[in-house]
C-alpha cells in the first residue's frame, strides 16, 4: 500500500494508472475510520475489481467546519486508520495537508469554492451554513487529484451524497457515484466517527435516532399522517432519552429533498439530534 501525501504525486500515479487502462476507485473520508467506511472501500473494491486501484483520501476538511464547531478536536489517529485500509486491501492511502489541498489559503490567498445552490440549502445546510460549500469543494478537488472512475459515499450522510451526484451532474465529472448503505452497530446506532465523542450514558440513549426511524415507519405504514403531526410525535418519543435535544426532524422527496406536507410509506426521513454539543444524524426511506 502506497501512502500518497502530495497532490502533484497523487495525479501523477493517477494519471499512469489511466494510461495503462486500469479503473480507480475511490473513497474519500476524514480517517477515524469504522466498519462503515471498509464498507465503502469493499463496494469500490468491487466496481473496479482486482486489475482496479482503490484509493481512500484522508483529509480533515478544514472548510467544512463552522468557526463554532470544533475542527481541532475531531478525532484522528492515522496510523490505525492506515492498519485498516491494509487490512482491506486499499492500493493507496492519500493524506494531503492544508497547504496542498488549499494552496495559498494560510496567507490570504485561496479564494475559489464550489458551491451546489439548491439541494444544500435545507436541513443540513440550514443547520451548518458553510458546511457544503466545504465538502462539493474539497471533494471536487479530490476528484481532479485522484481521477477516479468510481466515488463509494455512504447514505448516512445522505443530504450530501445527493449534493456530490448533483455537483458530479453540473460539472461533468466523468465519475460514477454509488451510495452504499448505511452501517449499524447491533443496537442500531449508525456508525460514525463522532460516536467517540458520547460518554456510555449518551451512547446508550443515542439509539433513539434509530427507534424515531423506525417508529415513523411504523406509523405510515397503512396510512398517510400530516408532516406536522409526525413531527410532533416524534418530539414526545424523542423525551424517553432525556440527554437527546432535537436540531431538526424533516419528511422530502429523496430527489428534490423538500418537505413534503404528507408523509408516506417510501417518503424519506431525516433528523439531526445533539447529546452535549455532539451532534448525530441519521435517515431512512420510510
Ligand atoms: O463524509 C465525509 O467524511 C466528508 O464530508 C468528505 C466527503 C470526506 C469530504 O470531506
């Protein structure tokens, strides 16, 4: 496994690889890697195949991080990550720094982004203005560093896998974009790198993401139920783990995400819910 730290390297071997005809698939994160990543890395693993290249970037984003949410603390630890990427069979691990990913950017100097104007607006982009700005940025970049023919993004961030496709779409990215399923831990609870920041009485409590998904699904089964009235439910289930302080819960149609009035069996779901200043996110087609 090669570990690729510069952008002008990265290219070079990307741009070889495309040479002698082989596909890259790529899986672009911010390290702390769990479960739900490998699975990304497996899924691109299998679109490229084993005469494939599969690259996973590890790269905390400094640009999709509000001056209020806390980039330094986010959890890193680069030598396990690299372990694991090894342990799945990766090809090569790029870790860039600031200065190579935004050039200029430490003296005032960077000023170009890439911004998705209609999909990043509500829910997550309500709640984190800068937030998607940031991630079609960096991931734009990621694509003309490492000219992927694959992109694997996980539906537990499904707001922005639905800005990367649209993005990948307005721009013309020759690159396919898969999104895999979401990966649970035995109660539920879907992995992510902020679970870490839970103490064991808000990790116990914060599996009522999962049980709001699942109680929603059960309440429009057989019936239609008022946006309004489920969202309301839902604030009274969510009372049962007292640490949970809800951001938002929101019913859309998966392709436009707006709001819809009536929920429905097949609507989609998603909520942001804060445990102490961690905030987690989860969704499901209902
Ligand atoms: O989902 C993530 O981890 C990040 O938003 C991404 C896509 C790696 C961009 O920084």
């Amino acid at each position: 496994m090669r570990i690729v730290p510069t952008v002008a390297a990265m290219q070079k071997l990307a741009r070889r690889w495309k040479r002698a005809g082989g596909k890259i698939g790529f899986v672009p994160t911010m390290g702390y890697l769990h479960d739900g990543h490998l699975s990304l890395v497996r899924e691109a693993r299998k679109r490229v195949g084993k005469s494939g290249v599969v690259v996973v970037s590890i790269y905390v984003n400094p640009t999709q991080f509000a001056p209020t949410e806390d980039l330094s603390k986010y959890p890193r630890d680069l030598q396990r990550d690299l372990k694991m990427c090894r342990g799945e069979g990766v090809d090569v691990v790029f870790t860039p720094g600031d200065a190579e990913i935004y050039p200029g950017k430490a003296e005032g100097k960077y000023s170009t982004y890439v911004v998705e104007e209609n999909l990043g607006r509500v829910m997550e982009g309500a709640a984190r203005p800068v937030h998607f700005r940031g991630v079609t940025t960096v991931v734009a970049k990621l694509f003309n560093i490492v000219l992927p023919d694959v992109s694997v993004f996980g539906q537990k961030d499904f707001q922005q896998a639905a800005i990367i496709q649209r993005m990948t779409r307005d721009l013309n990215f020759p690159v396919q974009i898969i999104v895999a399923p979401t990966r649970r831990e035995a109660d539920g609870l879907a992995m992510s790198s902020r679970n870490k920041y839970l103490d064991a009485e808000q990790r116990a409590q914060a599996v009522i993401l999962f049980h709001a998904l699942q109680a929603a699904k059960t309440a429009v089964a057989k019936k239609f139920v008022s946006a309004a009235k489920l969202k309301q439910d839902l604030r009274e289930f969510l009372t049962a783990a007292p640490l949970a302080r809800l951001d938002y819960v929101e019913f859309f149609d998966p392709e436009t995400l707006q709001p819809v009035a009536q929920v429905k069996r097949g609507t989609h779901m998603a909520l942001a819910v804060f445990f102490g200043k961690t905030r987690l996110i989860d969704n499901s087609q209902l």
